[in-house]
C-alpha cells in the first residue's frame, strides 16, 4: 500500500504559496456550507492568538483569512474544506477538463454518476497531459493532489503520478 501523508489536506495547505492559501481562506470563510469547519477554524484561531472566539467571529473576513493562511497548523478537515472550496469556485474549467478527458459524467465539474472503481493507468495518463496542455503546472498539482486526498480509493493512483507530487506555485 502506498504511504498518501503526504497528501493529507493539511499537508497540502502548508505547500500551498500564501497568496493561493488567503485566496482559499476568504473562499472558506464566505461558504455558508462550511459553517462546521468555520466553527473549528475561530476556535483554533482564537486559541493560537489568545483572543475569545466572539471576537475572532467579528473580524472582517479578510483578517479571518490572513490568520488562517497563516496558522502555524490547520486541521484535515478545515483544510480539506477550504481547498474544496477554492477549486470550486476558481478551477471549474480545469474540473471540467480533467472529467471530460476521462469520459466521467459531471456537471461543471462535479461528478453526478457513481465512478466506476479507481482511475489508473492509459486513462489516468491522459486525463493529466489534457490538464498539463492547458492549465498551469501548480494548478494541475494542487488539484490532483487534493483529489488524491478526497478520495484515494477511486484517485490512488495519482500517487504515483509526478505532476501530482509538484510544486503549487
């Protein structure tokens, strides 16, 4: 079995540059969807600044995403929800791309049928050299990377594949 750590979400937030980091962090905090996640960010904000949660909940959202970007540790689960956020909102195209390459019924990018068992070989291959045609190579990373993390089951194999282990810049 293949060692994925270094494809945990959170893992993936602290390569990800800061400018890209404080882009997901707004995105993460204006998602009414993320209420959950948002609610264990102002704890761990509250706690590594020594400020009280009202008051983190009070700050514009623009310092409530520096502070994130900035956290020395950000949980899976809030990094998770902050990158899905981010290709969301700013990589549609490129999730669209990556799932018409691989013949997966989607809906701007989001997967509406059940994925038939995991991506791998000729197939995976070309779905990243559709990505690398057209998109930056840190986009392209950092997606495949955060799918790897969503779902290693059906994206396992992007484990193996170097466009995925790249930088996110």
């Amino acid at each position: 079995m293949t060692d994925l750590s270094e494809f945990r979400p959170s893992r993936l937030w602290k390569k990800m540059p800061p400018e890209r980091r404080i882009a997901a962090a707004e995105l993460f905090w204006a998602d009414e969807q993320s209420t959950e996640q948002q609610i264990e960010a102002v704890a761990a904000l509250a706690a590594h600044m020594k400020f009280r949660a009202k008051s983190v909940v009070a700050l514009p959202i623009d310092k409530k995403a520096k502070y994130l970007a900035t956290l020395p540790g950000v949980s899976d689960t809030v990094a998770a929800r902050a990158l899905v956020n981010y290709h969301l909102e700013r990589q549609r195209p490129m999730m669209s791309a990556f799932l018409d390459s691989l013949g997966i019924t989607h809906e701007d990018g989001l997967i509406s049928a059940e994925v038939e068992g995991p991506i791998t070989g000729d197939r995976l291959q070309a779905g990243v050299a559709a990505l690398e045609a057209a998109f930056t190579p840190g986009d392209v990373a950092l997606y495949l990377a955060t799918l790897l993390a969503q779902d290693p089951d059906t994206w396992g194999a992007l484990a193996d594949v170097p466009q995925a282990q790249g930088g996110f810049e």
